[in-house]
C-alpha cells in the first residue's frame, strides 16, 4: 500500500532574472512501512518536495496525498499524522530539552499532563535522560539533533519527514541518529529522507529517488543505482604528476568510460566492469611503465560518481539556489498567506520543531481544539495577539505559558 504518493507536482518562484522551476513534474510512491530516500545536490528540489507533501507551500500544479489523504485539499487532516525534521535544529535554547518537547505537545494540544508524560518518554528514548534537564545551549550538535528529532515524534506520527538530518554532524553523532531512524522505522513509521549523502540513503533507504533540477532521474535501491555508474572504481594516487599521461593510457585500456583526474593531477580513477580483474591488470601494466604510485585500489562508486553519470555534473550547490532564495526572501510574506506556509529558504517553515512551534500559533500545527477558532486560510489554531514585540518563538512560549 503507498503511504506516500505524487503525481506531477511543479512549483516555479519568480526572480530577478527569469522564474525558476523548483520542481518540473515530481512522481513518487513509496509504500508503508519503508525508507524513502531522496537524494540530490543541494537546489535539486528536495526540500521543495518535503514542503509541498507537510503542507508548508502548495504545488503549482499535480497532486499529493499521504495515506489517500489530498495534501491540499485536508491540510490539517495531514498535519494530524505527520512528523518533520528539517534541515537545522530548532529549539529554545533558553529551554531545557525536557521544557522544548513539552511545549512542542502543549501546541499540539496534548494537555499538561500528557506533554509532560510524552516528553519525558522521549527524552528516555532518544537517550538524554541525564541532560533532559538543561539547558539546550549547552547541548552538543549531536544532542540538539536528537531534541529536534523528539519534537516530531511527539504526536507518535504514522508519516516522518526528515530534511537532510545529519547534516553538519560528526561521525558518532550521525551513526547515533541513524539507529534511531531504523528503530522507528522498525516500530511500522513511514520515512521520507532527504540527504546528499549516497552512504546515508545507503545505510537507511529501501529505496532511492534521484533528483535533479526539479525531477526525478532515477530510482532503485543504492546498489542498482551504484550499477548504472559501473559497480567499482580503480583509483591510483601518482608520485609523479608527469606520469599522468602514460597512466591515463593504461586506465583506458581497462576501464569503461574517460578517467577522472583530479585538479592535483596525482589522483586518477575510472570505472571498471570486474574490480579485482582490473585492478591486477592496471597494477601490472603500470609496474611494467616503471611508474611509482602511493597507493591504488578499488572503490565503490560515490555520491559525485553517482551525479556525474546522472546529470553531467558534479554533486554541488546550483545557482539555480541563489536565484530562488533571492526571490523567495523578496515575496516574504505575501507568499506566508498564499501558500500556507512562509517561503522556500526561510528558517521557520522547515517543518522541524521550530517551524512547527511558530506555525502552532498560526494554524501550521495540529487541528484546533473544541471551542477554538480556525484560521481562515489553514483551519488551524487562531490565538490572541501576543504582547507586543514578541516574536513567533516567544509567542510560542508566551501561549504554552499561560496555558500553565
């Protein structure tokens, strides 16, 4: 049964120079229970895609549903089912990480007492028991990770979105989230993951989507993916840069395709139909040249090898990201009543706890409870004007407050 599914979804923002296609007609399916990875260079359209499916932005055109469900038709019924991470931690910093996940649950309307139950769980859970109790500025990367993760779990979502989780984490802090994602997903969750890391959506994904430019290029699981590029690599590292000629020669002779050569001129590699045949043969011939290496070897293919066989680039940031975060920023706020949410590149709608938080107040958070009024635009949560000056995060604070 597919928990997830688009149809053709395009969304296009203005800008100075020309508008810019964000996505060009998305297709998706991923089935319940699963790890769906998403994988592209940064302003491939990921993050557009994961707004469009968690109700922050509407498509331009095509459909969305989560769990037959139309996205944007029952926006809040979507968000009632739904957890996000997005691409940066956000939490209260001046809160504990106990206070953050509790007020995450009071927004979402759980009642004091429940909020406080569900925070602490999760606190167990995510294994910050002994530091659930300070503040989150002291807390490390890793640890502000967790804590924003937790604030998507608080509603016990059927549906998590995670927007490139692990980025900016250190080795340990990264393997760490990784077995959380898989005992979640153990425990029957749905995941939708974006990453730039072919090694992550490796380790976590059933399957993978490719995008590029706004749509899908490729799909299937990391090593059918790893195949369309050649399913290793022979790479030498050379003594002398002089050599290069003679050894592009000899990789030519074995391998499949042009090799790469670095911008050192020392690093070479190309692709290769048999590994460990291949790579006896290019040993061979370049002791018989009397040409020095430091080291040669056999690699798997990488993120870069993966795009360049893909999209004729490398995996890198486009222009195309300057030119929508521009144009998004000068829309501002017209596009926060629109679609729904405030613009693509903008903190606060990234879906992750503080997004989430913000929104709370504004009709982005679950529905609203029995007597209160809806908004006229999302269906959501219409709450008093704060006092004046305060911000959306402090007036976050301010209505879990005074709820106490």
């Amino acid at each position: 049964m597919a928990t997830i599914q688009t149809r053709g979804i395009t969304k296009t923002y203005a800008s100075r120079s020309g508008p810019v296609h964000a996505l060009t007609g998305v297709d998706l399916t991923v089935e319940a229970g699963t790890v769906r990875g998403l994988l592209g260079p940064n302003g491939a359209g990921k993050t557009t895609v994961v707004k469009v499916l968690t109700t922050l932005i509407q498509a331009d055109a095509g459909s969305a549903s989560i769990n037959d469900i139309d996205v944007r038709r029952h926006p809040q019924r979507i968000r009632s089912i739904i957890g996000v991470s997005g691409q940066y931690s956000a939490v209260d910093e001046n809160l504990t990480g106990l206070e953050n996940l509790e007020m995450v649950g009071r927004l979402y309307h759980l009642g004091r007492k429940r909020a406080r139950a569900r925070a602490k769980e999760l606190i167990d859970v995510f294994g910050l028991a002994e530091a659930g109790d300070r503040p989150v500025k002291g807390f490390s990367g890793g640890m502000r990770r967790r804590i924003d993760l937790a604030g998507a779990l608080v509603i016990n979502p059927q549906v998590l979105f995670l927007d490139e989780p692990t980025t900016g984490l250190d080795p340990r802090s990264r393997l760490g989230l990784w077995d959380v994602i898989r005992d979640l997903v153990g425990g029957g969750t749905t995941v939708l993951l974006t990453t730039q890391y072919l090694e992550e959506a490796d380790q976590l994904a059933d399957e993978i989507s490719v995008i590029d430019a706004g749509r899908v290029i490729a799909e299937g699981t990391a090593d059918e993916l790893k195949a369309q590029v050649g399913g290793h690599r022979v790479a030498a590292t050379l003594v002398d840069p002089a050599d290069m000629a003679a050894v592009r020669d000899i990789m030519l002779r074995h391998g499949e395709g042009e090799p790469r050569v670095d911008g050192s001129g020392r690093q070479v590699d190309v692709a290769v139909e048999h590994g460990p045949v291949a790579l006896q043969r290019v040993l061979a011939d370049l002791d018989a040249a009397g040409v020095r290496v430091h080291d040669a070897g056999i690699r798997r293919p990488t993120l870069d090898d993966v795009f360049l066989q893909l999209t004729g680039h490398m995996a890198e940031e486009s222009d195309a990201d300057d030119e929508q975060a521009g144009a998004r920023r000068k829309r501002g706020r017209r596009d926060d009543h629109e679609d729904g949410g405030a613009p693509d590149g903008d903190t606060a709608d990234t879906g992750s706890p503080g997004g989430a938080i913000a929104g709370a107040t504004t009709g982005i958070a679950g529905p609203a409870p029995d007597g209160a009024d809806a908004h006229p635009e999302t269906g959501g949560v219409m709450t008093d004007d704060p006092p004046d000056g305060e911000r959306p995060r402090e007036r976050a604070r301010h209505r879990a407050g005074a709820e106490r």
